[in-house]
C-alpha cells in the first residue's frame, strides 16, 4: 500500500543462538531411558533456561552493535531474564538503517486488515548474525 511513516516506532525483538543446543538429544534420551540412573529426573525450568542459555559472547556482540549502530546507551538494551531475546522500539527510519530494509503497510486482501512488513528482508552484519537466531521485525 505505502511506506511506513519515518518516525513511528516499531518494536524490533531478536531472539539469539542458544548454547549447547547440540547437545539436545543426549539430555532428553539421559532422562527417557529407563537405563539410565537420570531416568525420569525431568529437569526444572532454571535449570533448562541456564543451560540453553546464549553465551556471554553473543549477548555482548548483539548489545554492542545495538548501541554502536543506534549511537544509545547501553542501558536501553534491554534483555528478557533469560537474556536470550532483546527487545527495543525505536523509530522506522532507525530500523530501516539499522537492518538495511524499508517498511511498508500491507492490506490483506480478503478482510482489508493493514499490517507493517519489511520489502526483500532484512540484513545483520555477519559478526552479529552468527548470534541471531532470528528477528522478528517485521510487524507492529
């Protein structure tokens, strides 16, 4: 339909890599198999959130590029308690810079229901989207 206006503000949310995710099928097998002396011991939330939990690495990386690239203090980037998710709102002129993308307002065909959604996707730098797990920019 059109360009989204510059100066709204969107709420961009990117949820980053989890640690030892490689390890997945060894944790649920150790407490699956009735063999094993961890069998039935199902694990607490805390324990699956410390676990799973990013890396120190990739919570810093992503924090950096947010304050280098949007020039805020490193207190407005703000982490879920598990820190794996960050959530920010900043201006559509500013997430469009920052993730090299335009927004535009789509109408759904059917119902006329308008939404916000990026054109061609968008873009991380490399030394960050190897923390990234996904963004999800892509709507107010």
């Amino acid at each position: 339909q059109r360009r989204v206006d510059p100066e709204v503000f969107l709420p961009l949310k990117f949820t980053l890599v989890q640690s030892n995710l490689h390890n997945l099928d060894a944790y649920l097998l150790d407490v699956a198999d009735p063999h094993s002396p961890n069998y039935g011991k199902h694990w607490s939330p805390q324990q699956v959130a410390e676990t799973f939990r990013p890396s120190a690495d990739s919570v810093q990386a992503v924090r950096s590029w947010l304050v280098a690239s949007l020039g805020i203090d490193v207190d407005q980037v703000q982490f879920n308690r598990n820190r794996d998710t960050v959530t920010l709102n900043i201006t559509v002129s500013a997430a469009e810079t920052l993730l090299e993308t335009e927004y535009y307002v789509y109408k759904h065909g059917k119902d006329g229901r308008e939404s916000v959604g990026v054109h061609g996707g968008y873009s991380l730098p490399e030394h960050v989207s190897t923390h990234v797990d996904f963004g999800s920019p892509c709507a107010i």
